[in-house]
C-alpha cells in the first residue's frame, strides 16, 4: 500500500511511495513548510519508505524528488484514499451518477490547516483486470508512476493532485493473465484528442455559462405532437467544409453557429438533426462507430465550443437532435471492445456480441454495469450539452436477435423466440428516464420493423419513444416517384398505403442521409425523365411528403436539388445555386418550411385520425391524389391535389366540404420553383355540385408533376 498508513510494527506513521528513478526524497508538511524528513529507498524499482513516530494521520504532505536530471515537487496522491474512494459511493443509484463521479473529475481537496488541494479524481471500471496504471502527459506515460487502486465492486481509482483541464491520460490496464493490453481512453472521458493519440481529455463541465434559459422553459411545455417539426439532417464535417492552400478541414463549432445557424432560419426549418458527435476513430463511419459516448469530437472543437453551438441554436429558435448509438461499437484497441482483457461491454458470445453489418461489438444489455453506462451516455447529452432530442439509431438491430442472421447464427431468448428482452428492458428505462428527468426533450426511433407501440409510453406496455422514423412511407414513396409515370398507375398503392397505418406510431417521414449513399443516387437523381421532369418530380414528391401526416426531416443537399449522391469527404454542392433550377428548388423547400409552420392545418393533427381525410386516392389511371388537412378546431382545411403523371389535368373537380372562397397557397410548378407557371387560378368559389363524396366542389387545373395546396378559412 503506497501513501499514509498505521506502522503495523507498532508506533508512528509508514509513508510510503513508488517514484521511479528518485535518488532523494524529502517529505514537507504542506501546512506548515516544514520538513518532516526523509524517505529511504528500500527497492531498486523506485520504492521509498519511512517510519514518522509523530505524523498525525490527517497531516497533509508533499515530496521534493531530486533524481539525476532535476529536482521538482509533487503532492502525494495516495494520501487522499478516502477521496479517491468516493468516486464510487453512488455510481449505482442513479445514471447520471456515471458521469458525475466516474472518468476524470476535478475537485477540490481540503487541507489540514492550509489551502485546498486543486486535484483530479480518476475512476475507471475494469472489474476483470489485474493492474491498472494512470498514464499521461504528467508523468511521461509511464505505468510505473501512478498505480491505481481497485475497489470491491471492480473501479480503479485515485486521486492525482496538480492535474487540472486540458490534462491528456489513458489508462494502462493488465488483464487476468497480467497481459499489459493496448493503452486504453477513457470510456467516461469528456473529450478526447484525435488520431494518432486518442488520448483522454480532463475536462472542467462547470465553465460554460449557458444563455439558453427561456428556450428550455418553453420547450419543456411545448405540444410536440401539435406543433410543427421539420428536421434539417447534417453531417457536419460536409455541409460546408473548408478549402485553403492545407486542403479540406471542417468547419469548426462556432464556424458551423455562424454559419449554419442563419441558412437554417432563412429555410425556415424548425429543428436540426446531426449524425453522430459522439467521438469516433473513423470519418468514414459518419460517427456511427462512437468509442467516446460522452464526449463530442473534438474534430470541430472543444465541448464548450459545442455547448455554444447548441446555445445559439436555442437562442436563435432551432432545436437540436444527436444521433445516439448504443446498439453496436467499434474494436478499435483504445475502446470498450475487451477493455480489461474479458468482455466488459460486450456479449462474449459471438452470435449476440458481434454484428456481421458493421463488424463491430454488440453491448451486453443484459448487464446492469452496461445498462447504466449506456443510460447516461444518453442522458448527458440532455443534462450538460442542453439538446433536445436523441435520434436511437439502429433500434430493429437491437431488438432482434436474429436481425441479419440467418438460421444457427443466434441464440434464442429463454421462451425460444427472436426477441432481445433485455434491448426492450433498456430501451423502455432509457426513455423513462429521458422524460421524467429533462422535461424539454424528447426521444426517437430509428425502427425499421413493425415491432409494435415503439413510440408508446412504457406505462402503455410501449416501448416509450415520442417519435419513430415512418421507413414503410420512405420506401413505398421512393420506390413509387423513382417510376416513370406510365408506369405509376401500377404503383399507386405504394404511395397512398401509408395511411393505412399512418396512427399506429408518431411518425417522422424521413428522407434522411441513408436514401442518399451507397450508389442510391441524390433524391434528384431517383427522379425520372428529362431535366425539366426531374425537377418538377423532386418538387412535386416534396409538397406531397410536407402534406402527408407526420413530422419531416430530409438530409442536407435535398433542399436544393443535389445532383450527386452524398460523399462524407465532399460537401453539399452549394455552386449549384448559381442555377435557376436549383435556386427555384430551394425556394420551395423554404416556402414548404414556411407554410407547414405557419398553417395549423398541416400540422396540428399529424398524429390523429380526424387531421387527415382521402378525397379521392382511387385515381390510379391518371396518378393523381386529392385529400384535405384539417386544423384542431376544424375551422382551416388545406386541400392537396398531386398530379404525378406529366400530363396537366384542366377543368379539375375537387370535392369540398364547404361553401365559400378558396385560395391556391402553393403550386410546385410555379416560376418562383423553376416551373412552367401554368395557370392554376388562385381565387376559386366553390359551387353548390357535390363531387368525391363532399357536398360542394371546385374547379381548377392541375399542372403537369406538381402538387397543388389550396386552403379554406
């Protein structure tokens, strides 16, 4: 045992300390200054011991170490057992407790009759090794200098006086054979430095002054359900990279505030959604491959340059989404894969522990240790970054034991069926926490199943998420305007089933950054004919899907027409605004932004029956659609006529429920939009002519691959 310690020979006090390479070591009273003698060297590997006769156990001291090159002081951090232990007290009363007293914190240490001790508590779980060695900039990475101490419940831990933020350390650790394992970052760090070091960061979380008060407030009595969501997806390292004499670099958080921030405003968005900042080894992982669930990539900058970020966005009325991943995690040798030398994380069998997609380790769910981790690397993200929402990325590959497996290749659940019960377990605690503690945010799926109640409260036997992504409308409708129109007559259900189970969840229609990779094309390019009819196709199929029931989202680039699919290493093709196609694609888009917010017709009953009702959806022969929106109060109807065919349908009938005045409030083929500005009218009376099962109709025409909204009251 190093440090302050009962003489078990009898009277006195032992101080005993392990510095390699010491010639000389005299120990100072840190109170008074004054010597309180010297350490012999009782070992030639750097160990050092006295006996003190009138050392009181609560003296504080330092050492002043004189080897062959200098002479230099340090305070002795095995003194501090007791705040060294107290890392672990509360670690499994509550999540949170994870990222409050587990990786690197920085406190203050009283001291007997002086000042306090500025120090750094270190505690990391590795329940299965050996030996586990502090090693950093502060001692030369050398795992002689600070051994750690093991608690019973299997956290290393000390306390290291003098180490403050900005610190870089990892964890050297010994597994069960004494096998001394790749240098190990810190699975609770909150920042981390990049390849080649992935080194560990001490972080101060106290320092940031937040600005962001009134948006929390307001948020956390908002009417999600009711109120409009559309969703901005980005890859911050692509939007708008940066190119100089160097070559390409990212912009940094605070670019991407002053930048960013203004474009989403002036589009109108309400909400932005990133891929994952959680740290990651790999760029071309888009962050899915996270190794730091607690620390933003300091790719773009410091945490507190992410807190900004966020700050702004608040301040500027934009809500912020993460991507969250807890379903999977890379091997990379500073990570969790293996962490002591046994599976920590991760399931040791291969059928449950590793995933043939991503070739990456699967978490144990089944291990309260895991289980805990994974809660609170979502809940600081809420807590000390004040996003809104975490997007769970990949849920269907946890749910599912067999989820792409073929038969032998998984193990069943204990009732012999394909079910993760412990996924489901983690998943409904997750959420419970998320909205009982942080009543501004929210949470949704990424579900691809028809698992059902995944966005259900837990007390409804759900899986507790506010939202799910709507992937059966992303499919059916890409699949269907990626046809020829001659051929979507044979199609037509594809684009109208949706509504078939359009309340079953709160859906987010998502036209995200999957549709766009991996040989998929840009959403342009899936569109079909000509130039002019691509276009008219993109703009067309975006007021349907802003018309549809559910919350939006569409990745970067959408939004003005992107001709190339998305590369991690490129950026949005912003030239292609010098284009009037593309500058009238991006006016719709804002105007689509605008109009969904400021029309409660077209959102305020996104998750109930009564917002929605067919017109006429049978239309297959000229693939044409008709329905109506409806506001809370029924007093605001907006129709919605898509004509998906190039073929313009004059002196169209559309059944209506009231007598009265009706304005066209959008044309996708208008000139602002890079139409042909065909004359749909804009004032229209409705006439006393039931048609469609409505009591009244109107007339207008129908221009070619448009989308048309008109609104009563």
């Amino acid at each position: 045992m190093l440090g302050l310690q009962e003489n078990p020979q009898g009277k006195g006090r032992i101080i005993r300390a392990w510095i390699p390479n010491a010639i000389k070591i005299e120990v100072i009273d840190l109170s008074s200054q004054t010597s309180l003698g010297f350490l012999e060297q009782v070992a030639d590997s750097g160990l050092f011991e006295s006996v003190f006769e009138t050392l009181q156990s609560n003296t504080n001291y330092k050492f002043v170490v004189t080897n062959s090159e200098h002479t230099y002081e340090v305070i002795d951090p095995y003194q501090f057992k007791d705040e060294a232990f107290h890392a672990v007290h509360y670690v499994d009363t509550k999540p949170q407790n994870i990222y409050k007293q587990l990786g690197a914190q920085l406190i203050d240490i009283p001291v007997s009759g002086g000042d306090d001790v500025a120090a750094t508590r270190f505690a990391v779980f590795a329940p299965n090794a050996t030996a586990v060695s502090l090693i950093g900039d502060f001692n030369c990475w050398d795992g002689r200098y600070h051994p750690m101490q093991k608690t019973q419940c299997g956290h290393w831990v000390l306390v290291v006086p003098g180490v403050g933020a900005g610190a870089q350390y990892k964890y050297e650790i010994k597994d069960p054979m004494g096998n001394r394992l790749p240098h190990k970052a810190d699975p609770i760090g909150f920042q981390a430095e990049q390849y080649p070091s992935h080194s560990s960061v001490v972080f101060n979380h106290n320092e940031y002054q937040w600005n962001d008060k009134k948006w929390l407030e307001e948020q956390s009595v908002v009417d999600r359900y009711k109120s409009p969501m559309s969703i901005y997806e980005l890859h911050l390292g692509s939007w708008k990279p940066k190119y100089d004499a160097k070559g390409r670099s990212f912009l940094t958080y605070r670019e991407l505030a002053e930048e960013l921030i203004p474009y989403i405003k002036d589009m109108g968005y309400t909400h932005i959604e990133m891929l994952p900042v959680s740290e990651f080894p790999y760029d071309g992982s888009w962050g899915y491959q996270p190794v730091g669930m607690f620390a933003p990539t300091s790719r773009f900058g410091s945490p507190d340059d992410f807190k900004y970020f966020v700050d702004q966005c608040h301040q500027n009325d934009i809500g912020v989404i993460v991507d969250w991943v807890p379903a999977h995690f890379p091997e990379d040798g500073h990570g969790l894969a293996r962490f002591d030398g046994t599976y920590v994380y991760e399931y040791e069998d291969p059928r449950r522990g590793w995933h043939p997609d991503w070739n990456s380790c699967i978490y144990d769910f089944g291990k309260d240790s895991v289980r805990r981790f994974l809660v609170a690397s979502a809940l600081i993200w809420l807590d000390k970054f004040h996003v809104d929402a975490l997007r769970v990325d990949a849920v269907a590959s946890m749910l599912y034991w067999d989820y792409s497996r073929d038969e032998g290749e998984w193990v069943p659940n204990v009732d012999g069926g394909n079910e993760n019960y412990e996924a489901v377990s983690l998943l409904r605690w997750f959420n419970e926490e998320v909205y009982k503690n942080y009543p501004h945010a929210f949470t949704i799926a990424e579900e691809s199943t028809a698992f059902p109640k995944v966005s259900r409260p837990v007390f409804e036997g759900g899986l507790g998420f506010g939202f799910k992504w709507n992937m059966g409308w992303m499919h059916d409708s890409l699949h269907f305007i990626s046809k020829d129109p001659a051929y979507r007559k044979y199609h037509h259900n594809e684009i109208t089933f949706s509504m078939v189970y359009a309340y079953n969840e709160s859906f987010i229609l998502p036209i995200s950054h999957d549709e766009v990779v991996h040989g998929k094309g840009s959403l342009l390019k899936k569109m079909p004919g000509d130039e002019w009819q691509a276009a008219a196709n993109h703009r067309c199929y975006a007021a349907f899907m802003y018309a549809h029931p559910g919350k939006k989202l569409n990745f970067m680039g959408n939004e003005i027409g992107q001709t190339s699919e998305w590369n991690y290493q490129g950026s949005v093709e912003w030239h292609l605004l010098e284009f009037d196609k593309h500058k009238g694609i991006q006016n719709l888009f804002r105007q689509l932004n605008n109009l969904y917010k400021d029309t409660p017709a077209l959102h305020e009953k996104d998750h109930e029956p009564g917002g929605f009702e067919w017109i006429d959806h049978h239309d297959a022969a000229q693939s044409i659609l008709s329905f109506v929106r409806k506001s809370a109060d029924n007093s605001q109807k907006v129709y919605v006529v898509s004509n998906f065919t190039p073929i313009p349908r004059n002196n169209y009938r559309l059944g209506v429920k009231d007598l009265g005045n009706y304005e066209v409030i959008l044309s996708t083929d208008a000139g602002d939009y890079w139409g042909s500005n065909y004359d749909c009218g804009q004032k229209i009376e409705a006439e006393n002519q039931p048609w469609q099962g409505q009591s009244h109709s109107i007339e207008l025409n129908v221009p070619p691959l448009s989308t048309v909204y008109i609104k009563f009251g």
